[in-house]
C-alpha cells in the first residue's frame, strides 16, 4: 500500500439495540435507521446525513464466550485477503476469517499481537468518501490502543497500514503515549496498558460539541463515567463512560 490505511467504521455489539439508539442518540446526537439489510438486523449511526457507526446484536456464540458488549473499528484496506497473512506474520491472529458483506463490501475480524481485536475493511466498488474536518460533532475525534507493548504495538500497526509516529508524550509511571498518523495530523494515541487492565483494547472518542452536556446526558440515560472531566493538550477536554450495557466508549469536545 502506497497510502495509510485510516479507520472507515465502527461497530458496536450489544444485547439490546433499541436502548442504545436511544442512548447514543441523546449522548452523540445521532440519528438511527435500519440498514435493511435481509437477514442481519443492523442499525447505522448517522451523524447529520454522514453514517458514522453502526449497531447490531451481540451474538448467542459470543454471548456465551463470554464476549461483553464492546466497540470495534474498521481499518480501510486495499485487499483484505492479502493483507490477512501480513498481519499473521507480524505476530497478529485471524479472528474470524475474511467473508463479503452483500454490497457493502469485505471484512475480517482480526487481533494484533498482543490480542486487541479490530476489522480490516474493504468497501464494495463504491466511492471512498471524503474525510470529515477535524472535531466535527458525531464523527469520531480519536483513537487509543491500550497496548500489551506500547513500541512493539506501533511497529505492529505501523509495517501494516503505513501510520506514523507524530510526538511521544512522557506520562510518568504510565509510559509514553505515542501518537500516531495516517497520512496527516495525528488521529491517535498508543500507550502500554496498565497492569490492571484485562486486555488490550482500542478506545474510540466521539465528538461531541460541549463535554459536561454529554456527560450529563449519559447518567442520566443509564451509563456511566469512568474518567471525569480531563483538558489534554491542545486544550480539547475528554471523558471516558460506559454505556448502560456496559460497552467502553469515551467523547471529546472542544469546550466544557
């Protein structure tokens, strides 16, 4: 690949799918409509008239794996198939193997080296659409590999999609939090996990116009926050929640 491979989508899995349209809807601002997809019951998360994200229910194998209610992204590939025994080599594994999406495209469901589960994505022969500007409310403002190995994650996603690092921040006795890019200004950030942390994993910041409200918004729809109010450079604010089924999501915004 001559270009960076960006994240394209996100999906969340949950037991209820009416709840958390209702939810998502009040905390993010999105709207919800039925893919009308024959077979799949699965709900997009638009962000004005731009699909951002979408919902279906957790399935019954996963539920009894164990599988809680989550986020995964989408990274945009430029073959699937090829790409699957390159991630294999660098140490990542094939989750569930790559198979079509009638007219929507191709997919895989992969783990990097460490076990952080993600897609590699393919769309039908459609028009890649145009990036959004950065902080647009509804879209997605960040993403954040919570890593077994910080470096040897980014070397991992770096030989694999081209992202580049951007600056390394000192966090103290969290390590360094290591930006990265895809092609542009930063769209990112890895960091070693911490060692009570279960997994590795990948967080998604949504935006949101004003932080408290969402905030707000999302207590009073059943969740949860996780990470109060924080200013991160550049002088955006974050918070990190889970939502009422307990899926981890976090938003940011530019103001309080």
């Amino acid at each position: 690949m001559t270009d960076a491979a960006p994240f394209c989508w996100y999906e969340l899995m949950t037991p209820d799918t009416a709840a958390a349209e209702a939810f998502y809807g009040s905390v993010i601002g999105w709207s919800a409509k039925d893919a009308g997809m024959p077979g799949l019951g699965y709900t997009i998360f638009s962000a004005g008239e731009l699909p951002v994200a979408g919902v279906m229910a957790l399935p019954d194998d996963l539920v009894a794996a164990g599988v809680p209610p989550h986020w995964t992204g989408y990274v945009r590939v430029e073959d699937v198939d090829a790409m699957l025994p390159r991630l294999t080599d660098a140490g990542g594994a094939i989750v569930k193997p790559a198979e079509d999406i009638p007219g929507v495209g191709r997919y895989a469901v992969v783990a990097d080296l460490h076990g952080a589960v993600f897609c590699l994505f393919r769309e039908a022969d459609v028009e890649t659409p145009a990036p959004v500007a950065p902080m647009t409310p509804g879209h997605v403002g960040w993403h954040e590999l919570s890593a077994g190995d910080g470096p040897s994650a980014f070397a991992f996603y770096s030989g694999l999609f081209g992202w580049t690092a951007a600056e390394a921040m000192p966090m103290g006795e969290l390590g360094v939090y290591q930006l990265f890019a895809a092609g542009g200004a930063p769209i990112g950030g890895m960091l070693t996990k911490m060692a009570d942390c279960p997994k590795p994993f990948w967080l998604f910041y949504f935006n949101v116009p004003a932080l408290d409200l969402a905030l707000e918004r999302v207590r009073a729809g059943g969740g949860s926050v996780i990470l109060e109010p924080m200013e991160v450079p550049g002088g955006s604010w974050i918070g990190q929640c889970l939502d009422p089924r307990g899926a981890m999501f976090a938003v940011v915004a530019p103001a309080r």
